[in-house]
C-alpha cells in the first residue's frame, strides 16, 4: 500500500478495513468520509500507529489493554512483562499518545483488571491510574466500579472472590470537556395532579413542608415567607415539568446532606444563612451512579480471546463523552467491542492491535451487528 492512493472504505465492501501501513494516509482519508462509521483498522504496535496521528484528533478513547500477567493473548505484546512496573510504564507510554491525539474537549476511558502475584493483590489499576494523574497530569473524573453480576468460578479457598473490575474515566481538562449527561439519564417518572394538588412523582405535594415551615421555631418570620415563596415557585416547576422530583431541607427539621460543617458544604452554609434550600431532581431522570452491574460477554470468539469486555460497558461512556459525528478510538482493540459499539451508536471509530487475527474477529462481529 506503500506510496498508493488509499481506496475509500466504502468502496472496499467490507464493515472494517484492516491497514498495516501507512497509518498516517489511511487515517487522513477516514476522517474525510463524514457518512462512513465502518470502523478503521490498524495493524500494529499501538504506540508506533499513534504517532503517526495529528495533535488534538480523537474525539473519544476507550480501551481495555491486556491485563498484566493474567491472560493470554494472540501474537504477544502488553502484558507479558516480567515486572509490573515495566508493564505501567509501557502502558503510561501508549496513554502519553493517547493524551496528545486526544481532543482538549475528549475524554479517555479505561478499563484496567487487578493481578495476585505471591498471593497478594498488585494494585495495577490504580498504579496506572497514578502514573496518568501524576505523571502526565491527566484529570480522573470518576472511577467506574464494574459489577460483573456473572463472573467466573472462583475455587480460592482464602479470599473474597473477585467479581468487579474498575473503568476510569479520564481528561485532559478540569472544565470544557464535552459531557452530554442527559443522553445517560434514566427516564423520570412524571408529576401529577390530584384533586387539583400537584403530586411529585413520588407523592411530594408540600403540604408537609409548608406545615413544617409554619411550625418551624427555628426559622424568623422573614425566613418563613422566604421559604413558603420559595416552595411555591418549585411546585410550579415540577406542575410545568421544570422538575420531576424535589426534596426541602428546612433547619431545625432535616438534616443537611453531606456534611453540617460551613466550611466544607454550601448545604450547610445555605441552611444557615437562608433557613432553608432544595434538592431538585432533572426532568429528564436521574444520572447514572458510579457502580454499573453489566454481565461480562461472552459470545466473542473466546475460543480465541478472553476478554470479558461487554459492548454495554461502553454504551455509557459512548454516549454521554462522545459527540454525535464524533471519532472514537481504541488503542487495544481486541475483537472490536468499543468499535461495534461506536458504530451501533452511530460514531466513527478507528481500532488498534497488534494481532491481525483479532482484528479478522472484529470485521465478523461488525458484520454481524451491521
């Protein structure tokens, strides 16, 4: 392919190109087809396939490398070194690429498998997690705890068995990084109203709150009509669907959340200065908490590849960091998972391994799922 015009995915009739060279040119040319989400693929040491990618790139990055010493996989690379401390620099050497290919406004996230070697747990992720925070000044936004549901059989007759797995999720901004929450919300339930009183979705109608404030002795007169105003507009904001849900926290009747000391919580400051505030639910439902249960896959060749890397793992991360039209990328592909995923959610996508035969398995899985 050396010195040729690279023909256009479309044209080549298949869902997922294999390129073994001249990443740069074949990169320029994918990012050109706007309409085409067929993944890209690269054959080839990640590090040496990233550099041949301009600044500031990559819209999205999510990967699951080789874990350290715990699995075998096709054609070597990561994972096969003898000190763990190499296998974090190696990684931290990929993730330096990552960083620079990655958009200010991207995120990158990962999903790292922890090791026992001598019979004591090594702490690989989060010894990568600190090489990238401290080393590289990547910002960690959330550490994802993966619950398993469905692991594998655990025989060890001295220990918990080990059924989650971390995803973190990285930045290379603290602000102004792209970040759609809505698209992860769970749908909320909706308001409703009862003899003409208007009940939240989860029976909140304030009657409670009003007496509460009307009782109150630890609020002042001017705190007490502030309040009883302030609660009149929220219910007008979950009767016109501003809100779907709210809870008030009135002085000297709830508690603050979090914490009760002024210097560490603005809760607890509002609640002194004003006697009172609100928490208040989105209309469009409730985020995502940081502890996902998704079963691991199982259906990916793993005749041929163990990885338990599940498409819903990345549905979220998907959705919520990358944009629509965006370009995802996957330094460790394996059998394509984030790729399948990308394009099920309509986003271009580039995939990097070093095996040739994961990436075969990744063009059946794609064509599968077309």
């Amino acid at each position: 392919m050396s010195g040729e015009m690279l023909p256009s995915l479309s044209q080549r009739g298949d869902t997922g190109a294999i390129v073994e060279y001249d990443y740069g040119p074949a990169f320029a040319g994918y990012c050109g087809e706007d309409h085409n989400t067929d993944p890209l693929m690269l054959l080839g040491d990640a590090k040496i396939v990233l550099r041949s990618f301009p600044d500031c790139s990559i819209d999205f990055a999510m990967t699951s490398p080789p874990y350290w010493g715990k699995r075998q996989y096709d054609n070597g690379g990561i994972g096969l070194e003898s000190s763990y401390r190499d296998y974090v620099q190696h990684l931290g050497e990929i993730f330096a690429e990552v960083k620079r290919v990655l958009k200010p406004e991207g995120s990158f996230w990962l999903n790292l498998g922890d090791t026992y070697s001598g019979k004591g747990l090594v702490g690989i992720p989060w010894r990568v997690v600190f090489e990238l925070t401290d080393n590289q000044r990547w910002v960690l936004r959330n550490n994802v705890v993966w619950n398993k549901l469905k692991g594998g059989m655990d025989n060890s007759k001295d220990r918990l068995a080990n059924v989650h797995e971390n995803l973190f999720h990285f930045v290379k901004q603290p602000k102004g990084y792209y970040y759609d929450a809505d698209a992860i919300r769970s749908k909320a339930r909706e308001a409703k109203v009862v003899h003409g009183t208007v009940i939240s979705a989860t029976g909140v109608s304030g009657v409670r709150y009003k007496r509460q404030i009307e009782l109150s002795t630890a609020l002042t007169s001017s705190e007490k009509k502030s309040a009883f105003t302030a609660l009149e507009h929220v219910l007008a904001d979950v009767a016109e669907g501003r809100l779907s849900d709210f809870r008030m926290v009135i002085r000297g009747q709830q508690r603050t959340t979090h914490s009760d000391m002024i210097k560490v919580s603005g809760r607890a400051k509002e609640l002194m200065d004003k006697g009172f505030y609100f928490l208040k639910y989105h209309p469009n439902g409730s985020k995502p908490g940081d502890v996902w249960d998704i079963i691991p896959e199982d259906t990916q060749g793993r005749d041929v590849h163990f990885a338990a890397y599940p498409i819903d793992l990345c549905r979220r991360p998907l959705l919520a960091t990358c944009p629509p039209g965006g370009l995802a990328l996957d330094p460790f592909a394996g059998t394509g998972t984030t790729l399948v995923a990308a394009r099920l959610l309509g986003r271009k996508s580039i995939g990097i391994d070093i095996s040739r035969r994961y990436l075969e398995l990744s063009q059946e899985r794609l064509w599968f799922a077309a």
